[in-house]
C-alpha cells in the first residue's frame, strides 16, 4: 500500500489547526506521514506541533509563505502522493482513501480533490440540495461541537454526501486539499515562490498540471467531503494587497494567456486532446512548462 505524504502551513490559527489535525488521525485509513511547516507562528502553534510525536515539523524564522513552505513539505516528503492541505480544513472519514483510488483507478489523473462546502455553494447546480442547507449555517467553528451544530450532525452530513455523489467526478480542482501524484511533481516542478506570501499559486500549479504531458486531468471527487473555513490565515496578513501583488505575477508570467486554460477547463470546456493541443502551442513560449518555476531565480 502507497505511502502519502501530507503537507500543511501554519502562520498562527491555532485552534484551527488543531482541529485539523485531530481530523486527519481520527479519520485516515491510509498509511500516511503528516508534515506541517510552520511559518514563524506567535500563538503557540509552533510550540504545540513540536509536541506532537507523529508530526514531523519544519519551522521558519519568518513567514515564508504557502508556496516555499509548502515546497519545504514536498521536498522532506516521502510518499508515492503528496496531499497538499489548508490548515484550516476538517477531513471526514475515508476522504484519502478516496482520493488515492481515485488517482489509481485513472492514469489520465494528475490531481485529485475531495469536495468542499465552498464548491458545493460554488458550483450549486451541481449539488442544488446541499448548496441550501449549507447557505442557512454560517456557525461553524474550529471545535467539533461548533462544527455538529452547524451541520446538524458533520459526518452525518458528509456521509449522506458521498454516498449520494461518491461517483461523480467534476473538473472543478480547487485547491483547498489535493492529491498530487509524485510523477506529477517531477513533471511541472514544485509551487512558483514568487507569488509571495498566497494567493493565484493555486490557478498556477493546476494550470500547469493542465499543460503537462501525462497525468494532465484533475478532478473534484464525490467520494470524499471537507469543510474548508476559507481565508482565516490571509484575512490576518494583508489578503488585499497580497492578492494584487499576486495577480500581477500571475498575469506576467501567463501574458497572452492568463487563466484561460484553467477558466475553461473548470467550466468542462476543454479535454484531454485541448490540453495536449494547448502545450504543444504554448511549450515554445513558456518554458517554464518543462522546469522548475524557481529555477530562474536560483542560478
């Protein structure tokens, strides 16, 4: 059986990632490593990860960011599949199971992800039932108490959830928490640092894994249910602005591009031919789509 290797930053949140963490050991039936990067935490974050004996941590002196911290992971990890996780996600039981098979039952996958509350209100034709119930609960907090009130009962809800959708497969790659095949990294390289501190690495990664020359498809997995409480670390660091710093990176690089490839495939646009069709056109123009993003800034 695969060993996966799980990756996640911290910058403070504590509470939230305690949560998070208590979700993934009482929930994952899949041998798995958890490696958390904690990036200059003040709140006791760092204090209480280094206290856990079945975490291995990586600290940094100063808040590095999402991307190079969760290089940082992937560069320590030992796994066949790197899961790349928000610290401020709960995971329900069986959610990594289902993400590796559905990786190993398709070769044409690059990435898989377990669907969120977020996607469900996102993409609310697609789940019409449960976009209502989860627009009438804004409670939910980083306790499990705070959580089963707000669902009326959380694995309840996402049991009924993957039993109901457990085959769907929807190419909506969201980047809450992904699994990513190891290949998969060698191929596109690790996350571009030079989005800074958050924000458009996301479209990025998945954009190129779009563009790669196998394992090119990523999937939204019925099978598997998260709650995501979205942006509670970058609302404290200056969102805004880290967002437009980001966009400007990302329109830079992409130019002539931008996000179209990634906007149409989410939208069920493009298939597996479009995408071999696009890197063929677009290999002699970004380079980048065959090394390292960083690569550049190392020599």
């Amino acid at each position: 059986m695969s060993l996966c290797s799980l990756v996640s930053c911290t910058h403070n949140q504590l509470a939230f990632t305690k949560l998070f963490i208590d979700s993934v050991f009482k929930c994952t039936d899949f041998p798995f490593e958890l490696i958390m990067v904690d990036n200059s935490s003040t709140d006791g974050t760092a204090e209480y990860l280094s206290g856990l004996q079945n975490v291995r941590l990586i600290r940094n002196d100063r808040n590095l960011g999402c991307s190079a911290g969760w290089n940082q992971g992937i560069k320590a990890a030992q796994g066949n599949y790197v899961i790349v996780c928000n610290n401020d996600i709960v995971v329900t039981p069986g959610w990594l199971r289902a993400l590796i098979t559905a990786l190993e039952e398709d070769d044409r996958l690059g990435m898989a992800v377990p669907v969120s509350n977020i996607q469900v209100m996102h993409f609310d034709a697609q789940y019409p039932e449960e976009a209502v119930y989860l627009r009438k609960r804004h409670n939910a907090g980083p306790t499990w108490e705070l959580m089963d009130v707000s669902y009326s009962g959380f694995y309840n809800f996402a049991r009924a959830f993957t039993q109901k959708y457990g085959k769907r497969r929807l190419s909506h790659p969201s980047f809450e928490c992904v699994a990513l095949r190891r290949s998969v990294i060698d191929d596109v390289g690790l996350f571009d640092e030079g989005f800074g501190l958050a924000f458009m690495e996301d479209v990025d990664y998945v954009q190129r894994i779009l563009l790669n020359h196998r394992h090119n498809l990523a999937v939204s997995c019925g099978s598997a249910y998260i709650h995501h409480f979205g942006n509670v670390t970058t609302s404290k660091v200056g969102g805004s602005v880290l967002f437009e710093q980001a966009k400007k990176h990302f329109h830079s690089k992409w130019a002539g591009v931008d996000s179209q490839i990634y906007q149409d495939y989410i939208q069920g646009r493009l298939d597996q031919n479009d995408l071999y069709a696009w890197r063929k056109k677009l290999l002699p123009k970004f380079p980048f789509l065959s090394k390292d993003p960083n690569q550049s800034r190392k020599e």
